[in-house]
C-alpha cells in the first residue's frame, strides 16, 4: 500500500504549490529583512518609498522614481530582490517589468 500513500503525497504537495501561485514568496518570517532594509533598498533605487505593506508572503513597495511615476515593486522578503515591477508614467501608460538586473 506505499504506491497509493506515496501518489497521494505527491498530489497534495503539487495541489498546494499550485494554490501558492507564481507570485508567492514562501519564506519563513523568521528569515525576512526588516521594513527599515527594505525602505533602504528603495531608497537606493532613486525611489521615494509612500508605503510598505506584505501581499502574498511578499513586500510590495509603493513609491515614485526620480521621474516623478508611480511604482509598484514586489520584493522577496529574505534576499530583497526585486521579483516584479509595475510603473505607471505621466501619460497613464501602464508599463510592466519583470525581473531585474
């Protein structure tokens, strides 16, 4: 009776990384860089930081870049690498960068 318990194990386990979602961050909140490291990072970035919050098990920065457009930054909470960008112009164009180098 291993085959079933081991099948049924698997399936668990790929039914919860499915529920998590791509945009998930799962890391323990024992491994997470404090706010104040986070607003640093930004503030590194040539970003003035107007909010923090935690969405999804991940920082999500609100701020304006140097340009004066609106941002929207998704961040892992341990490493603090940026996992997502949206950028809102002056024109209202909706720009969407992912990733960063």
């Amino acid at each position: 009776m291993n085959i079933p318990l081991a099948l049924l194990v698997v399936l668990a386990t790929a039914t919860a990384a499915m529920a998590r979602g791509r945009d998930d961050c799962a890391v323990p909140m024992a491994d997470w860089q404090p706010r104040d490291a986070v607003r640093a990072m930004a503030e590194a970035q040539g970003w003035t930081v107007r909010r923090i919050k935690i969405d999804d098990g991940c920082y999500e920065i609100y701020a304006t870049d140097a340009q004066g457009n609106q941002i929207e930054a998704k961040v892992d909470p341990a490493t603090l690498a940026i996992l997502e960008v949206e950028q809102e112009d002056h024109d209202d164009d909706h720009g969407r960068i992912r990733g960063h180098d």
